[in-house]
C-alpha cells in the first residue's frame, strides 16, 4: 500500500498566493492539490485532458468555460478537455482542492 500526504507532493506552482502539489502520477492520472490563499486565483488555462475538481476545504469560485459558480467543500466540478476553467478563492479562509486529471497529460 502507498500512501500519499499532502506535505509529500513536490511543488509544482506557487505564485501570487496559490500553490500546487503533486501528490500522484502515473500513466492512467495525475492528481494535483491547490491551495489558495484568501483572495488569489489560478488563472484560467486549459488541459488537453479532462479534468475534475474536488473541494476539500473552503468556499471559492470554479470557472469553465463561460461559467463561474460557486462551490464548498464536498462539491466535485467537472472540466472538459481543451476548455477554459480558473480557480478564484473569494473568502477569508484557504480555499483547498484537488484536481485529478485523466488521462496523465503528455509532457513534452
């Protein structure tokens, strides 16, 4: 059995108040867990593979595509691939959530 905690994952963003881990990879996922402090976002980007989000902890904003809701903890957001989505923390408290992207995005 693995398991895999948070403060293990290797940072792979940390800008202007949001920081990413990577906590698992492998050829069928990739999981990443964002952290955002109070007020920051994670600009809106695309994926080349779907893509879900899981709230862990907070409230914030999830955007796809033209959507912006929204969203607290227990809640699971889905992104298709190739479309527009951003994480937006707009409370005074962390805004935590786990992003698992299938399949594992091709690196190049």
């Amino acid at each position: 059995m693995k398991i895999i905690r948070p403060e293990d994952g290797a940072t792979v963003y940390d800008k202007n108040g949001v920081t990413g881990k990577n906590l698992l990879s492998n050829k069928n996922a990739e999981v990443v867990r964002i952290e955002l402090s109070p007020g920051s976002s994670l600009p809106v980007h695309t994926t080349p593979v779907d893509i879900f989000f899981y709230i862990i902890e907070g409230r914030g904003e999830i955007e796809v595509g033209r959507d912006r809701e929204p969203v607290k903890a227990g809640s699971i957001v889905e992104s298709p691939r190739d479309i527009p989505h951003g994480l937006h923390n707009t409370s005074e408290a962390p805004f935590k959530v786990l992003v698992v992207k299938t399949p594992r995005p091709r690196r190049s």
